[in-house]
C-alpha cells in the first residue's frame, strides 16, 4: 500500500468518525460540547478548569493529615477538590453508577502524569486498586479503583498489582457512616496474599474518593502488617466541605 493509498483510508476513516459524531455526539461530559478528536471526555477547557487540589507537591497536605497517628503512610494526596454544588462531582457519579469506567481511566492518566513529575512519588513500584467484594464487582461489571489504577499506570509506568490485596468480606456502603462506624464496618474485610512478590516494594493504594480514609486505613494496616513494603495513597476526589 503506498502513501496515497494510506493517505485516502486516513480520511475516509476521519469521515466516518464525523459521521458517527453528528448520529452520536462525542461531547464533554461537563460542559456538554463536542469534543475534538484529540480530547477524550473532558474538553480541554473543562479539564484545565478542573479543581486540582496539588497536595502531590507536598507532604503535609490536608489528605496527608486525615491519615496521621493512624496508619504509617509515605504520602498521600488526591487530584481533585469533591465539593458540594461542584460540576465536577458528576465524574465520581458516571464512573461508580452510571457504568463510565473510561472516566476513570483517563483522569487517571491525566493524575498519573502530575504524580510522575512528582518527586514525592518518584520511587512506587506498584499501584494497588483497593478490591471489591466479587459480589460488588458482578453487580457493577468493574472495579471503578482498578479503572483509575489502569491510568496512572499507562502515565507513571509502574504496574497494577490484583493479587496480593483482596476483600473478602461483603459490606454495607460507607455512605452517611461517621468515621468510627466506617473502620468498623470494613475492619477485617481485607486479606494480603501473596505477600512475598511485593517485599521492599513501595505501593501507591488507590480508591476513588477520600473522606474520612476508614477504607483506606484498613487496606493499608493490612498491606504493613503483612508485608515489607511501603504504602502510599492516591484517590481522584478529595470531599471536603466548604
């Protein structure tokens, strides 16, 4: 096939993307407007004016702080600020209930790309999803921590790790517990596996969002306690309230 040719298939393949879009509307899920072929589910306005929280620049931040005097973490942070009457908090909706995984995994690239620039998490070997109960996973058809692990893996280079943190206890939602009613709803629902293919490994543990860090606590005791490696933690959202 000479240049030509390949030339003539390029276009008629971005004839077709057109075709599709104008039939099914390729648009930002925040703002709502078409997207160009180089954007991927947030327009680049809507990205840029996402609520970045930077607490991967230093070390004392706010996310930190949630988890000092109760689990030794390396670091902590998340990409963004989950606040109430944000339009941003629509993100965490469509990739938990509405079935949107690529949300997940394409702001979890775009978080994996600061995090990589980051010297704070310079040195993690592997990232760890924080589990769903099968049950769980049969119902929503994937697990929305493992979709954000995927991203930060294709931009920081490090490898997703499913086999050494597993849920093996089925439990009640976190929402409207207090912070002493989530410990105790998960304490015990997570097992370490296969400890020895992460000894001296520094692990960066992943969730969605951070509230409280009940879920978070829990997973991380279990990985220290279990293991030689080090923890560090990352979700999307950070909730907060004004």
């Amino acid at each position: 096939m000479d240049s030509k040719q390949i030339g003539i298939l390029s276009i008629a393949g971005s004839l077709l993307k057109d075709l599709g879009n104008l039939f099914y509307p390729n648009n930002c899920i925040i703002c709502h407007d078409g997207l160009a072929r180089s954007e991927k589910v947030l327009c680049t306005a809507c990205l840029y004016h996402i609520p970045r929280t930077r607490f991967w620049l230093t070390d004392d931040n706010p996310v930190a702080k949630i988890f000092w005097g109760r689990v030794q973490l390396e670091q902590a942070c998340s990409f963004f600020y989950f606040a109430r009457g944000s339009r941003y908090r629509k993100l965490l909706h469509l990739l938990k209930y509405r079935g949107r995984s690529e949300v997940g995994e394409y702001l979890g690239e775009v978080f994996g790309q600061e995090l990589y620039k980051s010297e704070l998490y310079s040195n993690i070997d592997g990232i760890v999803p924080v589990p769903l109960h099968p049950k769980k996973l049969r119902i929503r058809g994937y697990n929305q921590a493992e979709v954000i692990a995927n991203g930060l893996s294709k931009a920081m280079g490090v490898p997703v790790i499913n086999d050494v943190l597993i849920r093996n206890v089925f439990t009640q939602t976190q929402t409207r517990k207090n912070r002493a009613d989530r410990v105790k709803n998960v304490s015990g629902a997570f097992s370490v596996i296969n400890s020895e293919s992460v000894e001296g490994c520094h692990l960066l543990l992943v969730d969605d969002v951070v509230t409280t860090g009940a879920t978070l606590e829990v997973c991380a005791q279990a990985l220290l306690q279990s293991t030689n490696a080090k923890v560090s933690v990352a979700t999307l959202a950070y909730a907060y309230s004004i």
